[in-house]
C-alpha cells in the first residue's frame, strides 16, 4: 500500500509502497531499494520515482550470533544502533563508532558509511566492518569482506545502498571499560579558537565535537567544545546505567515559529549556562552522544517546510578565510545557520564513495525555504573549488555537476555497481539527480 515517505529532513516527500517483513531476503527480490528507519536527512532512502516499491528493513532486526570473546556481533540489516547500545553495553561493548543518533539501522549505518565524534582516532564504522551478506541487482545473494569480493564490499560501505540491499552485517563492537563518559565542555570564544582547541584536543581525546554559535557574539563564532573518553570504573560513582525516558514532540510546528531570534536567544542560553570554567563530569552516554534522541520527531521543530543539513568537509587551511566564507555567503544569501557542528576528520577510508576525507566537517541546519536552492548552489561552488565534498547522507539540493565537480570516484564506483546490477535495478531518488540513473 502507498505510503507518504520522506527522509529525516521532511523534504521531498513521495508516495511509494514500503514493504516492511521480518523476511529480509524475501521483500528485497522486487524492489529498487532497501530503507531501513529513514534517517538519513535528504532522498538517500526514496524510491527513483514515486510508486516504485521500496523494502524496509526494520523488522528484520534479529543478533543472529555474538562472540563474548572478541565481540564480533553478526546481526540482521534492520538491527538499530539504539537497540544494539542498549542490549551489549550492559556486557561491556558499544558501538565502534556512531553517529549523532542511534535511531539508524545496521544497514543503513554501512551504507552511509557513518562517522562520529571518533572519526580522528577510529575512523569510519567500515574500518570495523568484517564481512557483508547481499542481494545484488542480478537476484543473487552474495558474502563480501575485505577479502572477498573486495569491489563490492569497498563500494557498499557508504554507497548509499545502491550495490545491493544489506540483508545483514558482521561487525567488531567496542570494549569499554565502563557504562559511562567521562566528558568535559568548555567555552571558547571565537572560531580560530574553536578550530585551533578542537584538533588539539583530539591528539589526546578520542571522542571531539564543537558546537558553534553563528547568530550571536557579533559572528566571531563562539562555542563549546566537547570532549570524552569511556571513564574506568574507579572514575565512576558506581551507579547502574539507566536510560532516560522517551518523549515525543507533540506536534508539527507552524514555519514560522523556529525563527532566527528565537534561536539567537537559545544559544545566547547555551552559552551562558555554561559559564566560564571547564565542566568535567561522569556523563551519560546519551546525552554525550545523542543528546536529542530522548526527544522523538523533533525535526517537526522545524515546520512542515523541513529542513535541510548541508555538511561538507573541507581540506585544513591555514588561517580562518576559506571557513569564514561558508557563513559569510549564507549571511548574503539571507540564510540562517540554526546548528552548526563542526568535528575533525582523520585518514579515509576504503569506502568506494564513503565521505570522510582528511580535514574539517561542518554540519548545517538550514530551514528550507524558497532560497535553499540557491544556499547550497553557492556553498556547492566554495566546497567544489577547495577540494571538499558533501556528505549524501544528508543532501537533498546538490545539483549533479557539482557533485561530479566534487568527486572524481563517481564513475569508478557506477562501474562497480554496473558489474553487479547490469540492468540498474537498484537505484534512488538520490542516484536519480546526482549519478545519472534513470527514474
């Protein structure tokens, strides 16, 4: 049955026919695509044209096997990295990496290849990664790993779900000595501040984030840096790791209710709370690394309009120019950076198309509005001319030839995806406007 689907983002939307089954493998025979909870923010997840028939993989969410040992865990796709936090952290084992939230399925999360707060120290989550089962577009099901089927298992791990549909995944979770963080925040007061504390902070933390203020303070780019690492067991004051209460945002916001003043006045709040001095504190691991997760459907914050989150990664420069202009051409255009996040980004990958490159990300909420087209185009320009690319996983406005301008690696990996998908029947929304499939 026709459903109306859209990615986190809440643009574009499109009717289609999700097919959800705990039989994995029996839905995805017929489809164009696999979609596991539809986080990612912009088409990644929607069919290539309306109506075409889509499997999503949430029910299929079995461990199918865990080694205590080693913890190497085998699961199905439609695993969540909520669910899987939850029943192997008790046991002293996490995800080796994550993203900002853990509402993402395995599949999705390899298919996205996601980074997190680690990517300086531990990389992307295909680092971690020990063998893939799939269907490709011939029918056939297929084993991938390093070792194997090499090809298809490099442009798996962040092709964005376009070599095959991910039945289910073999990982190595991460030890950790504790349930808990141990988490500093401090302020800082302008963007080379932020940039300079930022990587060197990561030379001794293995988990850094800045959260940057671009309304407020005159756009010097005041803002918290945030830093962690899984405290020892001494360090804790031994209370059991209990989850915080779920609670969803009520309703969809009118569109003009989130407004530039209003967001002025929050970081105004965030900043002020808090203070001076350096906090330190045993931190749980929600609020360190999925501080909204306790709030489900807030993207309906941002009004029925949506919104978009431009992040690009751009190669270190000495100096602030080049990162100053990403906000000095939004300032032109009239766009309004709500969230800025900024992290450092380690070696690449093997990933075929996988986003991470050596430099820094900046990751941009932006409402959508009758500008936004034009916002990215321009940002799309600055990012093309420096080396830089944007991250899929969150893209909904890159025209084609930037994105080709962007990444050379596109016709290398549409020649893999052809050796296994000679038809091209596994194709997106997203591989409709940037790789030249046919909708």
């Amino acid at each position: 049955m026709a459903q109306a689907l859209s990615g986190w983002g809440r643009y574009p939307v499109v009717s289609a026919d999700e097919r959800c089954s705990e039989d994995l493998p029996a839905i995805t025979r017929d489809v164009v695509l696999t979609r596991g909870l539809g986080r990612s923010y912009g088409d990644a997840s929607l069919p290539a044209r309306p109506g075409l028939p889509v499997a999503g993989s949430r029910l299929a969410d079995r461990v199918i096997a865990f080694d205590r040992a080693t913890g190497v865990l085998h699961a199905e796709a439609g695993l969540t990295l909520h669910d899987l936090n939850r029943t192997f952290l008790p046991h002293g084992w996490f995800a080796p990496v994550t993203p900002g939230t853990s509402f993402v399925t395995l599949g999705g999360a390899v298919a996205s290849d996601v980074h997190g707060k680690n990517h300086h120290s531990a990389g992307t989550l295909g680092r971690h990664l020990r063998r893939l089962r799939l269907r490709v577009g011939t029918g056939d099901v297929v084993e991938a790993s390093p070792a194997v089927e090499t090809d298809l298992f490099d442009a798996t791990v962040g092709g964005m779900g376009l070599t095959g549909h991910i039945l289910d995944v073999e990982l190595t979770l991460k030890r950790v000595p504790s349930p808990w963080i141990l988490g500093e925040t401090e302020q800082v007061p302008d963007l080379e501040t932020l940039i300079a504390r930022l990587l060197e902070d990561g030379r001794t933390w293995p988990y850094t984030l800045a959260w940057m203020d671009a309304l407020g303070a005159g756009g010097r780019g005041r803002g918290i840096l945030f830093r962690g690492r899984w405290a020892e067991p001494a360090e804790t004051d031994g209370a059991p790791l209990v989850w915080p209460r779920e609670i969803t945002f009520p309703l969809t916001l009118p569109n003009w209710a989130l407004s530039p003043f209003g967001m002025r006045l929050f970081n105004q709040a965030v900043i002020t709370r808090q203070g001076r001095r350096v906090r330190r504190a045993q931190t749980h691991p929600q609020t360190f690394f999925y501080p909204l997760d306790s709030l489900l459907q807030w993207n309906r914050a941002y009004g029925s309009r949506g919104f978009t989150q431009y992040q690009c990664v751009l190669p270190r420069r000495d100096g602030l120019a080049l990162y100053r202009s990403l906000f000095m051409t939004m300032r032109r255009l009239g766009a309004t950076p709500y969230v800025v996040v900024i992290k450092d980004f380690g070696a690449q990958g093997s990933g075929t198309l996988s986003f991470p490159m050596p430099g820094l990300t900046f990751s941009i909420d932006l409402p959508i509005d009758a500008g936004t087209q034009r916002v990215v185009d321009a940002l799309n320009d600055i990012v093309a001319a420096e080396g830089g690319r944007i991250y899929l996983t969150k893209d909904a406005f890159t025209r084609g030839e930037h994105y080709r301008a962007m990444d050379p690696r596109v016709d290398g990996f549409n020649a893999i995806r052809r050796r296994w998908d000679p038809e091209g029947r596994i194709r997106s929304a997203l591989s409709v406007r940037l790789l030249g499939d046919p909708a």
